[in-house]
C-alpha cells in the first residue's frame, strides 16, 4: 500500500518564460589542470569457481577496519577538493542554472488534499523550513476560508474556528532524529484517530515505528519499535501490526500491537530461514490483512481477519517461483493481481484472478476474470466499492478505463469489451499512469497523477458517478504557476479549464487531448518516439524530447537515459532540471532497454541475470542511432544512469568508450520493488557484491543480477560487472558520479570504480572523472536538490563545449 501521501519531492517547475536566452560556457584557460588523488592500493586476490582475480581497492569496504576507514576519509576529502578545483570555472554557469532551476520551484507547495471520510488530509511545506507538515481538515467547512497563497491560515474568521489541523511536523522529526527526517511509511487509522509512521534513523540505520494520538497531537507510548518495515491497521483502528527486520534488514517477524494496552506485542509469525521475507498490507475496505510470504523459489498469501487479528493466519494461495502478487477484496471475492507462472508455464504479464473470500482452503478454486488478450496488457489495477479501474497498455500507448463492480458471477472469463469499459480522458505522449493514493474506499472519485516528457505531472481525480474529471494539481509552465486547489487560484486573472465533464467512453473522449487544458507543453518541446533495432534485431524503444525553437541539427549535444533493471518503466517524466539543457538545444534521449518495464514480463527477463548484456547493447544500439541519424553531434554524446543505470551506462562505457563524451552516474537514490524496500546496491563493483555483500542482498536482486553460485550467472557477472571490464589504455569519457557518503549507499562502489578507472585508463585533464559526494540524501531538500542538478548541468555543458 502507498504511503498516505508522499514527501514533496520535485514538486514545480514554473519558469518565468518558456524559453531562456542560450548561455554556453566558455572554459578558461588553465595553466596547471588540478591532479587526480591517489588511493592507496591493497591488492588481495579472491577465486570463485575457475576465475581467480585480484582487487587493489578492496580495502575500501572494510567498514570494521579502522585504519581502511581512516585512509577512507582521507581519500574522500581528496576526492571533494578535486571535484572542486575541476568545477571552480563553473561557479558563474552553476550560479545562474541554479537560479533558472530554482525559479521554477513552487513557493506555495503542497501536496493536493486527498478525501478520506470526513477528512482533507494534505502536506505542506512551511516558508523558510526544511521539511513540510502533515494536515487535515474536515472536508465539510468551507473551502473559501483557507487561503491558497497561506494554506496554514486555516482559520474561519466568521465563526472564529480554526479549521486546519497540524498532525505532525516533519521539522521537529528532524529534531528527533538528528537533524533529518525521511518517513518510509504512514498509515491512518481507519478511525482517523491515530497515525503510525516510520522515520529514518541515520545513525543507526533503520526505520523507527512511532504512533500518533491525531485528537491530542501526543506521541503514544507504544508501539514504539526499531528495524520496522510494514505497517497494517486492523479492528477498525484498535490494533496496529508490522513486521520487523533482522540485522540483516530481512522483514521476518509480525507483530500485532494492541492500542492503548499495556500487554506485550504479539508475535503472529516469524521466519528463521535468510531466505524468506515477510510483507503486509490491508485491503483497501480493511476487512483482512494480506501476509506475503516469499523466497526465491515459492510465494504465499496468508490472510489474517482484520475483525480479530489473534486468531491466526489462513494460507488462500501460493505458487512456485518469486511471484508479484497483490490482494484485494470486494463484497465477498478476493481479487488477486499477479505475475504467477500459469500451469508451471511462464506467463508475459500481469492478470487478474478471483475467488470466494469465505472458500476452504482444500477447496478454494481461483478463475480467470479476463480472457487473455495480447495486444492489451493490464499493467496495474485499483479497487473502489462501486468500480474497478484498470491502466492498459497497447504496444507503446497507455490507456485508462473503469468498469462497473460488481463483475458478472457464474460466466467464466470474459473479453473486457463484453464489460463495455469507460475510457477516461488522457493526454498525449502519456509515459505513465501512477495510481492513488486512493485510500477512500468508498468514494467514486480516484486519483492518478499522468506523466509525459513534454507535460509536468498532472494529479488528476476521475469521479466515476458522473464523468466529472479534474486537474488538481499540476504546474501551468505557461503562467508561472502552480495549480494547487485551496480554494481560490492565486491568479484569477487567468482563466482555468481544470476541469471538465466528459461521457467517459464515447469514440472521441478517451484521446481527449487539448494541449491548454493539459498545460502540455508541445507547443515549445517536441516529442517523437522510435524503435531501434538492437544487435539481436528486437526492437528498443527510444523517446527524443528537444526544444521546438532550437534548430535540430547534427551538432546539438545530447543526453540519453537508462535503467533497464527490475522491470521498472524508465522515468520519463518532464523536469524541471531538463529545461536549462533544453533550451540550450540539448537533446534529452530516453532508451527502453530490456530488463526494464512497459513492455511485459519477457522484455525484463531478457534484460536479467545471464541475459544483462542484452540491456547494455541496447543502450549502445540507442546510443549510435542518436549520432548515425545525426539526432546529436558524434562527439558530444552523453551518457546518464541513476540507481541501477549506473550498471548500464558504466558498462556501456566499458564496451564503447569513445561513444560518449561525457556521464553521470547517480547512485544515491533508493529502490523499492513490490512493496520491498531494497539497499541500494549500484552494483558497479557487481562481482564482489554479489559474492561478498557488505550491504543486505535481496532474493530480488539475486534475481535481476544473478546468483554467483551458478556457474553460467557467475561468468555473465563477470562479463558484465562495470568494475571488472574497465578497457587498459583506452580513453574515457568524463564522468561524475554522484554518491551519498553513507553506509547505507555503499560509496566504496563508486570510490573503487573511480580508482580504477583513473588508473587503467589515459589519463585525459579535459576528460575528468569525478566523484560528487553528498553527506545526506539530497532527495528530500528541493533546494538541495537544484543545487545537486545545476552542478550536473554544468559538468555536462563544460565537457561538450569545453
């Protein structure tokens, strides 16, 4: 279950204009180019099946070696000195992309409200703090009293009631935790009576369950638990449980914690063996809670009823294999949304099942609710009392319907066109359909926030009892500003087509387009979408996103994006960040490679394990149909990895090093996959960590990566693994990577990974390699978060024009 609603996190992106003069950078002339540091070498030599390989830079991930982590720090303080001497010319270009990104922040951020019952619940940042505030207010007083400009004016000067009220203060979190505050997880009671969340604790490394009184505003005594990593209310609000992790940040054991009792938490489950986690969450109407349990080899259900959660657990289904799996319930039949191979066969994508919530477990029976149709995948689905709401997807398009509940009973499988489904309104170039938080369950309006490479996220709410839709938030890059629904816009002036009543599924509604009505911006930025044929002959998909006032020609640089990794869809989302490159006629690249998303199960299987060479040469098939179509210049190609793109584009570098003139490698940013959370393992150094994990290894990963164990994954690692393929005596491009001085991100990755490459490769003063340290994770702070991507903007630009 998603988070009740998620931290403000590149939120705004409205520029005075829509296009800014184009500044380039003119590097001065340096008589003594700084000098790369150093590390000491340490070599040790390791064998594994019928390799033996030795590692000078081994020493760097000895954090229980003090004297390792004495020449550690050392070297880091080396490495940031030298990142700066190489940017110091930059300071000027740095300072004004800053400023372009920064005036395209929202001053007024909120998230918009979301409806649950009575309440408005909503987070809001606060002016000259840090970290935002979490509110509620009752969704029956009068909207005209809160102030749009001043959301925390909240107070109704006709009755003298103050009608918002602050649930919690992620600024004084902050203060709890040792000066930040990251919340993984939040979840309302169904009474709106209490709040269970957990912070971060950087200090020790683990998440930190707290529970909320929201009438009083106290922190409750208990539960109050380390090492959390799922949360379940049940008994309508009068008991919590969670599951908590071993040392090994493994979820393992669940607990059920009573409120306002004294007694012990119960222990429900625990499971010994290091192979198993354990994941909860409830249904949507909170009558059961879903106990996943998986190893790498088989996946359960259990259900626990949520009306009396001591009476145990009762397994309602299980399969072979590490399987996607998400249970909901719905007057009586449990829906079961799942990847599960079908007759022990494999299938390509996701499908739907149901079954009688109150079946026997020898004689539960689950069927099929639709016949099977290829051309159109059911990527993602979501529940409310009255509809059933489905994200499609044929070939590259993606699409949005509803279809009534309850479902017909007693005719087997059926064609979703025998059920007559409402498409609902959809802009063009749709890269992704987010659904919720949708938390009322009993409410006909849902929620989705539509992204695109050529529109800013809009969060659109879809009333499904009268074909009502409305944009509730999303920045107008147009009018400098942002639309958040307070009540009145901040500028009247302008005319607002936010909302719109539509008769959901006429032939002409469902690619309802209006580039104003969307504040899409194709009118200034051009999208255009092809399919490159890999060395294998598969067809990649490549998005080109470039500015409609720049004359498109071969000498425009250009940046291309991967991540090809846990069948996650690539980010393709207009940024901010990406407007400063546009306008000074980049060309912003999106590579689809196998072993990411969008294009059914096969297409991130054969990106996985034995098969991740496949997602490297489609990179590189992208990379070189971007300069032999003349998109972008031959030598001012860049190259750009975040989290598990890293691997990619390192490796890419590896194989083709003269392709790219420049990268950046982002690996200080987290991954959750099926509701997991996941260390995030960048796996530049994938030999060693995978054999030899500092840092917890999930099933998960093992999976997407291989298992060295295994012979043929062993050898496919090595081939693959950035670290151990680094080219002697090639000449590299320029690289930042950027890495997060904490041991939760493992920064001896990207610190061995840069030693080596300084070292085996020419050494080139006009071709750096950097390593950009951060001592905190800069993803919470949007400040913080521009100042991060204009030192990005400005590597990139002095490396293409220097």
């Amino acid at each position: 279950m998603r988070q009740l609603l998620t931290l403000l996190r590149r939120v705004g992106n409205h520029p005075a204009t829509i296009l800014v003069r184009r500044a380039h950078y003119k590097a001065p002339k340096a008589a003594n180019p700084p000098t790369p540091p150093k590390p000491p070498q340490k070599p040790q030599s390791f064998s594994f099946h019928d390799q033996t390989w030795e590692d000078p830079y081994s020493w760097m991930s000895s954090l229980n070696d003090k004297v390792a982590m004495r020449h550690m720090d050392i070297y880091m303080e080396q490495e940031e000195k030298y990142a700066e001497a190489v940017m110091i010319d930059t300071e000027r270009l740095q300072s004004k992309v800053q400023s372009e990104m920064a005036s395209r922040l929202a001053f007024d951020l909120s998230t918009p409200p979301l409806r649950w019952g009575p309440w408005l619940y909503y987070r809001r940042a606060e002016e000259g703090k840090q970290y935002p505030v979490l509110c509620r207010r009752l969704a029956s007083l009068n909207e005209e009293f809160v102030s749009h400009k001043s959301p925390s004016a909240g107070f109704d000067f006709t009755t003298g009631r103050r009608i918002e009220q602050k649930l919690l203060d992620y600024n004084q979190e902050a203060e709890r935790f040792g000066g930040y505050a990251y919340e993984e997880l939040s979840e309302v009671s169904p009474d709106h009576r209490f709040l269970a969340y957990t912070m971060y604790d950087k200090d020790n490394d683990f998440y930190r369950l707290s529970l909320r009184n929201l009438n009083s505003g106290a922190l409750c005594s208990k539960p109050q638990v380390d090492r959390v990593s799922g949360l379940a209310w049940a008994k309508d609000g009068q008991a919590l449980l969670y599951v908590v992790t071993d040392q090994k940040k493994r979820p393992c054991r669940l607990y059920c914690s009573i409120i306002g009792s004294t007694d012990e938490d119960v222990l429900l489950l625990e499971e010994l063996d290091d192979s198993t986690y354990v994941n909860i969450r409830h249904t949507k109407d909170f009558r059961f809670v879903a106990v996943n349990i998986f190893t790498p080899t088989s996946s359960k259900i259990f259900l626990i009823n949520a009306a009396d959660p001591l009476t145990g657990l009762t397994l309602v289904w299980e399969c072979e294999g590490l399987a996607h799996c998400i249970l909901e319930h719905h007057q009586g039949l449990l829906f079961l949304f799942t990847d599960a191979p079908k007759a022990g066969h494999p299938v390509e994508c996701h499908y739907l099942l149901r079954s009688p919530a109150d079946a026997s477990t020898c004689l539960r029976i689950w069927e099929d609710v639709f016949i099977n149709d290829s051309d159109l995948v059911v990527e993602d689905v979501d529940f409310c009392n009255t509809n059933l709401v489905m994200i499609l997807r044929e070939d590259r398009n993606f699409r949005l319907c509803s279809v009534p509940l309850p479902l017909p009973a007693g005719k087997g499988p059926v064609s979703l066109k025998e059920l007559h489904p409402n498409y609902l309104p959809l802009p063009k170039y749709v890269s992704q359909i987010s659904p919720g938080p949708n938390y009322d369950y009993y409410s006909s309006t849902m929620r989705f926030t539509i992204s695109s490479p050529v529109m800013p996220d809009a969060v659109v709410d879809y009333d499904l009892s009268n074909g009502k839709w409305n944009i509730v938030q999303q920045q107008n890059i147009l009018h400098d500003r942002t639309k958040v629904l307070y009540g009145t816009s901040s500028l009247p002036s302008i005319p607002e087509q936010t909302s719109k009543t539509i008769t959901f599924g006429s032939a002409n509604e469902m690619n309802l387009n209006n580039s104003n009505l969307w504040n899409d911006l194709s009118e200034f930025y051009a999208c255009e979408c092809h399919h490159v044929s890999s060395y294998d002959g598969v067809e990649v998909p490549l998005t080109i996103v470039y500015s409609s006032k720049v004359k498109r020609q071969d000498k425009n640089p250009g940046l291309l994006h991967g991540h090809g990794a846990y069948g996650e869809i690539l980010d393709k989302r207009w940024r901010s960040e990406s407007k400063s490159l546009l306008d000074r006629g980049w060309i912003i690249a999106y590579a689809d490679v196998r072993g990411g998303g969008g294009r059914g199960k096969k297409w991130h299987h054969d990106g996985r394990g034995t098969k991740k060479n496949n997602s490297i040469k489609d990179y590189i098939s992208c990379a070189n149909f971007l300069i032999e179509r003349e998109i972008v210049s031959e030598n001012k190609l860049a190259g750009c990895g975040y989290s598990a793109g890293g691997l990619l584009v390192a490796s890419a570098i590896n194989v083709c090093p003269d392709l790219f003139r420049a990268a950046v490698l982002k690996v200080n940013s987290l991954t959750f996959i099926s509701s997991l959370f996941l260390t995030m393992v960048p796996f530049l150094d994938a030999t060693n960590t995978l054999l030899y994990p500092i840092l917890p290894v999930t099933a998960t990963e093992y999976e997407e990566f291989g298992y060295p164990w295994n012979i043929d994954d062993f050898h496919a690692i090595r081939k693959y693994s950035p670290y151990d393929n680094i080219q002697e005596d090639a000449s590299y491009p320029a690289v930042m990577i950027s890495s997060s001085f904490n041991t939760r991100f493992g920064v001896w990755e990207a610190a061995k990974w840069v030693a080596r490459v300084r070292e085996r490769t020419i050494y080139n003063p006009k071709r750096p390699i950097l390593l950009n340290l951060s001592t905190d994770i800069v993803e919470e702070n949007r400040y913080l978060q521009c100042k991060e991507s204009a030192l990005e903007a400005a590597f990139l630009i002095k490396m293409m024009e220097s």
